[in-house]
C-alpha cells in the first residue's frame, strides 16, 4: 500500500478564459489531516470536485492511494469516501435505511455490521431507528460522514465538514476525525474557517484566487521554531531597566507590559542573547515566555494582507 493517499499534480480548471483552479500541485500522507484553506471564491470546492470526479479536470491529474484516476477510475474511486455539497438523503427512510441502501449501491462488498460500526463511530447508533427528516443538521452531518466511510476509504474529502454544527458538535467532529486518522485513514479537508482549522489539521496548504501559495505543517505554524519574529515576553525585576538594556544592544520593538514584564518582539534565537544582555546589565530574568502565532496570523503573513492593511 502506497504511504501517499493523495497526489494531485497541476490540477487546472480553466471556465472561459478564467483559471479558477492554477496548477495546483500537493500531496497527503497515510493518515494525515490535510487543510485546504482560502477565502470565499478562492477554489478549494473546484479543486475537490476535481478529486472525487464531481466535475471534469481542465488538465492535472489526480491519484488515490497509487492509483490514477485517468488510468484506474473505479480503483481510484472506490478508496475515496466524500463529503462535497450537502449529503443528500431519503428523508422518509430511517438513517439506518439510508445506510443499508447506500451500502448495496456501494463497489465494494460491505459486510452488514459496518453499518453499526460506522454509526457507533459517529455515535448515531441511538438515532438510527429515526427517519431522517427527523434529524438535526448536525445528525445529517454525521449521517453523512457514516455514509462516506462505510466502505472503508483510504481517504475522506470533505468539503467544509463543521457548517452548520455547534461547537459541541464541531469539537466531536474533530476527535472523531483524529480518531479516524490515527487508523491510518487520510483526510483532506477544506474551510475558510481558520481558527476550526488550526485544531484539526496536521498540514495545510493556503489557496489564493486559485493558485496553491504555501503549504506547511501547522506545528511550523504554531511551534516556536522558525524564524520569523514573535513576541516573547521577559518577565524581570524591573521594565524600565530592561527596556533601556534592550535597546542599546539591539533593534528589537519592545514594549512594557507592567512594571515587570516587557514584550519583544524577535526570533527564537534571539531570546537567549537577549537573556545574556539582561543579565549583565543587571537585570534579574525570571520567565522567557513565547507568544504562540495563530494560524491567522501566519496566514495574513503569508497572503500579505496584513501587510495591505498596515499600509492603508
Ligand atoms: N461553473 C463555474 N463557472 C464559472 N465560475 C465558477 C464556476 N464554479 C466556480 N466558479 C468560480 O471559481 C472560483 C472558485 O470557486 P470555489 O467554489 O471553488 O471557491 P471556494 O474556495 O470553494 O469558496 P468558498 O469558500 O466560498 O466555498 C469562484 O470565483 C467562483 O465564482
Ligand atoms: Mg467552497
């Protein structure tokens, strides 16, 4: 079994004279959590309805699990589970209808406790006797992603999977989603929705007007080990005098917080210099905290919005 899920390579749509979708190219690995994130009309939905056939490919191609969906459809499709608009139902069936019917159209033989399998994982078991006009938009929602891994799929598309749920229901969709990637499931998932994202992705790749622009791990992100510039707060006995310290030896931003905290604004290896310049000036440190970068701010960095609005 191939170790990469997904590899889209140059994946184009072109309407008209509009590349909606510019020659994206990324991969997901073997039960990884992969974020599409952009704006509104960036192309996240065009790009996943490229992956699971949904709509014809301008050029790029696309493989599951090793296999090309030009070459291997069926192969290629059967390994892919997916939630795209919104799933649709029979809503006069009971959820536990909708399953059985969904499983005799499936490909794949399926054996019969899948269903209760599925259910327990979406912890829908209670509601299964319902019919589905019954259910909340967050029990269709888990109906829906019941659905999309009754078959066993290698990976799951989801396409902006927590609209419509409550932070209740979002924060189970999350453990349920690591749950799944930890059995060695991959997911690709996309939402404009950063601070959601930040929490659920291992990876992410950002989409602007169609173009991939940057992908990285969101430990990169978050973590305190790159090399750009964040605040770190040193806590010491007295502001004035480290501010004062600060600013002979270096160029950082600094600012007071209170009488005994200061923020400066640096990279990670700075800190220790900093620490050695307050020290000899006689200054007693006594907490190096980092401030950690949210997914938002990397993104504006990265999409240089930030950087629009500072110039305004
Ligand atoms: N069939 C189509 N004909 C013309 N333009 C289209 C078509 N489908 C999508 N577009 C355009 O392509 C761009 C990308 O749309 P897409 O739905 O992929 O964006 P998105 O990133 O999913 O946005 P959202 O966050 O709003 O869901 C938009 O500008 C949209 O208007
Ligand atoms: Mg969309």
């Amino acid at each position: 079994m191939s170790e990469i899920a997904l590899s889209v390579k140059g994946l184009t749509k072109q309407i008209r004279s509009k590349k909606i979708v510019d020659n994206v190219s990324f991969e997901v690995k073997k039960g990884e959590i992969f974020g599409l994130l952009g704006p509104n009309g960036a192309g996240k939905t065009t790009i996943i309805r490229m992956i699971v056939s949904l709509i014809k490919r301008t050029s790029g191609e696309v493989y599951i699990s090793g296999k090309s969906l030009d070459e291997d459809f069926k192969g290629a499709m059967n390994e892919i589970g997916a939630i795209v608009e919104n799933p649709e139902f029979y809503s006069y069936m009971t959820g536990y209808q909708n399953l059985v019917h969904y499983k005799r159209m499936s490909r794949k033989e399926i054996p019969e406790e899948k269903i209760m399998e599925v259910a327990g994982l979406v912890k829908l078991e209670g509601a299964l006797k319902q019919k589905v006009k019954t259910y909340s938009l967050g029990m269709r929602q888990r109906l829906g992603v019941a659905q999309a891994i009754l078959h066993s799929p290698f990976l799951l598309v989801l396409d902006e999977p927590t609209n419509g749920l409550d932070p209740q229901g979002i924060r189970e969709f999350r453990d349920y989603l690591r749950t799944l990637a930890a059995s060695g499931v991959s997911v690709l998932v996309s939402s404009h929705l950063l601070s959601e994202m930040e929490l659920m992705c291992d990876r992410y790749a950002i989409i602007e007007k169609g173009k991939l622009i940057h992908i990285e791990t969101m430990e990169e992100t978050t973590g305190i080990q790159n090399n750009s510039l964040r605040d770190i707060i040193f806590t010491t006995d007295n502001s004035a005098m480290a501010i004062q310290a600060i600013e002979k030896q270096f160029d950082f931003a600094v600012s007071t917080m209170d009488s005994s905290r200061i923020t400066v604004s640096a990279a990670y290896e700075d800190a220790a210099k900093i620490n050695e310049t307050l020290v000899k000036s006689g200054c007693k440190v006594y907490e190096i905290a980092f401030e950690k970068k949210t997914l938002e701010e990397r993104f504006l960095e990265l999409t240089n919005h930030g950087e629009e609005v500072e110039n305004k």
